[in-house]
C-alpha cells in the first residue's frame, strides 16, 4: 500500500484525469480521416475517437455500447440511436431487403450496463413462405426479451437475465436491488428519472428462468429437479444384485434422509395476486400446489385440533406464534449424507409445523425410494413423530388414497429407521439420546443429520425478498435457488471424490 501511495497514485491519477478529454477531439477521423472525429465509446477497450458515420457504423453488432460526444466543453453521454444506429433483426445486423420504407421502432432496451434507447428495424421475410415471424421471436432470436408480447416496447437482454440468475443465486441479491444498480448505471445522478421496469423485470426473468429449466429437461412431475448422483436410485446407479444383499448389509443401499422446517421462508399476508400460479408447479421441489390444497383441505389439517403427540421436550416448530401470515414457513427433505434437496418434499405451512404437514412432504419426496428395504430418516423430533406415524397414514388413505405411499401395506414398507441430528440431540430426554442417537445406530458413518440446516443457512438469504412475492412467483424463486443449490454440489462431488 505505501509503494501504491508513494510511486503509483499520483500517475494513475494523472492518467485518470487525462481521460476527461482527447487530444485528437476535432481531429480528422481515425477510421474515415475526411470527418471530425467528436465520438468515443466507453464500453470497447482502447477506442480512438471517430466521427458519426463510422462509429455508427463500427456498432451494428454491438448496438448497446454506451458512447460520449464531445460537446465544445466535456464529453456527454448519448446513445447510438440518437445518432443514427438501427438495429437491424433477421438478418445479422444488415437491413431487411423486404422492410421498404417502414420506420424503425424505439425501444427501451435494458442491459447490464443499464438502460438505453434502441432503434430496432424488424424483418418482413416471409417464412416458409407463407408468414412473418412474429416480433417477440425476431427479439429473441437477437437475444432481447421482450416485456410484452403483444406490441412490445421493452426488451431485456440475454446479458442481464443470465447476469441476475447468477447473482441471485451466488449473492442472493433481489430483483429490487439489481435493477436499482442498473438505474443508477445509467444515471447515478438523476436515477430516480430513469424508466421504472422493475415489475416487468421480474415477470420477464421469471419466464427466462423457466423455459432455461426446460431446455435441460422435460415436464413431468418431478424431473426438473437436480437429484442427488450419489443416493441411491433403484434402476440407476445402483449394484444389480442389491435386493439379494443378506440384511446385515442393507445399510449399503440405504437412503438417508433428513426433514426440517424454516420459519423465514414465510410469506407475508397482503394485498397481491391470488392466482398467480407456479410455472413449475410439482416438477421441482415443491409438491403439486393443487394436491397439496386438496389433502389440507380434506383432512382439515388447520381447522381440527390435532393431537401432537408429547413424550419428549417442547419444540418452538409445533406452537402458533407465526399467526399473521399467510404461509409461516416450509417444510423440506434433504438427502442427508450429501445435502441435495429431494424432489417434491417441499410444502409450505401455515400456522405451525403440524404432523399432517410433515407426513405429506415425506410421502410426496420419498415417492422414488419405497422400493428399497431401508430408509434412514433424520428430523428434531422424530422421538415423538413417528408413534403414530402408521396410524396417520390409514387415516389419509381412507380420504384420500391417491397420496403416495398410503396404499401400500405396512409390511411392504421399507424399514424406517429413526434418529435425531446431533446437535439437537443434547435437548432431549436421557432416553430419547440413546434410542434415537446416530451414534448408536449401525451403518450411518459419522452421518450428522444436520444437513438440512446447512441448507436452510444458504437459503435464508432470500427471506427477505421472497416473503413479499406472489405465491407462484414465491415457489418459482425458491424452487430456482434450490437447484442451484443442487447443480453447485452436484459439480464439487466429482472433485470431492477424485481428491480422495
């Protein structure tokens, strides 16, 4: 730092400060030498100074660059389509043979270096002979997503939707904030007079993010989800003689799985849009919002007063001191032994973390592993949840047996065996730590149980901002982070393992 002070500010500064103005201002242009050169651009590296011609010209691919004219006084802002850029579409950047004499159209043009104005000229080219491509595609096509798609007059670029998704999930920075920074890009001065598109912004990051799901993967319930590589997947990645092991050695194809429930991932009770849906709804994490609604509904989960069943401590996560809220929280499954969150057993709650809540989010995540002959399951109270685990299942399938897993036959379940994760271990009774205790268990390693908390410490970054969306958009985000999540560890467990 004393080096920097002493031998390096003072000429950087110097350097700084010659770049508030260009000795070849007025000067004939670097490109063309017959105009004056009045022209910079700020975003290419190393830019001479042209003239309007050729750095209008020089721009066709990179119609976003932000450029300075000299105004007799100090280089001002302006944008390449006040001076003369149109950006052609369907045609990489040369104009339409078949658009005439039609005006270009303006559009607000959102970026990550801000906002700007962009003179667009769409293609007229009729395709497979018979039609145009519709305006949206032709933006797309050109990587610009379009606000609206009926006469759109915003756009978003690919460069700002992808820039946010790895934002969010690496900082888990909000929609809000993002775009306040790109206002301020534009203007920090003046930000406030900068075009608000906050509320299409989010709409049409949503709508990128989902058809990004989608272009990895199918829909079906479920299998947008990045599931775990290392636990086991009955038809996948399992020994070919597994059903055969003798039972000494069942812990080899177990499935350790671990529940929790989050109280900041709550969901503030106010005015907002009822029907907002989720676009992914059941083909992630979450469970089918439609389902679950019918299983709340018909087993009247919050409306009777449930028997919780009390041998052991009291526990905060079975009061009601999160009424006020329209959702209190969620309840979650994570594969223990590697943290990733399991497919459709995520549920949101409502007033506390009743039984009836917890049995659907098991039910609906372990839906892929009733085959396999042990299940090795981690929750704080499981002391208590599962004396009458078996007869909370009869009752839901006698209302309603479409629920998975209710129908099978308690002899065809796999074993269940019940722990509590260490941590919270210490708080129970002398005998709950020894029935329930990993350390007493055979087969679980030096398995925690905690998984699930390290998670929720990650995810809790997000309470702020998700408990003020809408429903769908709330599980769509929430849903978003959790396969982030997932895909992050699915690319560290190779290294993990080859640096064994």
């Amino acid at each position: 730092m004393s080096d920097f002070l002493n031998d390096w500010a003072q000429k950087l500064l110097d350097i700084f400060r010659s770049h508030e103005i260009d000795p070849n201002v007025g000067k004939p242009c670097y490109e063309c030498h017959s105009h004056d050169a009045i022209f910079r651009c700020t975003d290419c590296f190393n830019s001479p100074i042209f003239c309007c011609e050729c750095i209008v010209a020089g721009h066709k691919w990179n119609p976003l660059h932000r450029v300075e004219r000299w105004n007799g006084s100090f280089f001002e802002r302006t944008h390449l389509s006040d001076i003369g850029l149109v950006f052609a579409l369907g045609h990489y950047g040369e104009a339409c043979p078949t658009t005439f004499d039609e005006p270009p159209s303006q559009l607000t043009v959102v970026h990550t270096t801000g906002l700007c104005t962009l003179n667009v000229q769409y293609c007229h080219c009729l395709k497979d002979g018979h039609k145009r491509m519709p305006r949206p595609l032709q933006l797309w096509d050109a990587a610009l997503w379009p606000a609206s798609f009926s006469r759109p007059k915003t756009v978003f670029t690919s460069h700002a939707l992808r820039f946010f998704t790895q934002l969010t999930c690496q900082a888990k920075t909000s929609a809000h904030d993002f775009y306040g920074t790109l206002r301020r890009l534009t203007s920090n001065a003046f930000f406030d007079d900068v075009k608000d598109r906050y509320r299409e912004f989010m709409t049409a990051h949503r709508h990128y993010h989902y058809l990004q799901t989608l272009k990895r993967f199918g829909l079906e319930p479920g299998c947008l989800a990045v599931r775990c590589p290392a636990c086991p997947q009955p038809g996948v990645n399992m020994d070919p003689i597994w059903k055969e092991r003798p039972q000494s050695e069942r812990y080899k194809d177990a499935l350790h799985y671990a529940k929790d429930g989050n109280f900041h991932l709550n969901q503030h009770d106010k005015k907002m849009d009822r029907d907002d849906f989720p676009l992914t709804n059941g083909a992630q994490y979450y469970v089918d919002t439609d389902e679950y609604g019918e299983f709340l509904d018909k087993t009247k989960v919050y409306e009777d007063v449930q028997e919780e069943t009390t041998t052991c401590s009291n526990f905060n996560a079975l009061s009601e001191r999160y009424k006020g809220k329209i959702k209190t929280g969620q309840v979650a499954l994570s594969c223990t032994r590697h943290g990733f969150v399991i497919p459709c057993g995520t549920v949101d709650l409502h007033i506390g973390e009743r039984y009836a809540n917890v049995d659907y989010a098991t039910l609906s995540g372990l839906r892929w592993y009733y085959s396999l002959h042990l299940l090795i399951g981690s929750y704080d109270v499981n002391c208590k949840y599962g004396i009458k685990w078996w007869d909370r299942l009869k009752r839901i399938a006698s209302i309603l047996p479409h629920v998975p897993g209710v129908s099978i036959p308690q002899e065809a379940w796999p074993i269940i065996q019940r722990c509590v994760p260490k941590w919270h271990l210490p708080s129970h009774t002398g005998l709950c730590r020894f029935l329930f205790s990993f350390y007493y268990t055979p087969g679980v390693g030096n398995t925690d149980g905690e998984a699930v908390e390290r998670r929720w410490a990650a995810m809790n970054a997000i309470g702020r901002s998700v408990r003020e969306m809408g429903p769908g958009h709330r599980q769509d985000v929430i849903d978003a982070h959790n396969s982030d999540f997932n895909a992050q560890k699915t690319f560290k467990i190779g290294e993990c393992i080859a640096g064994l």
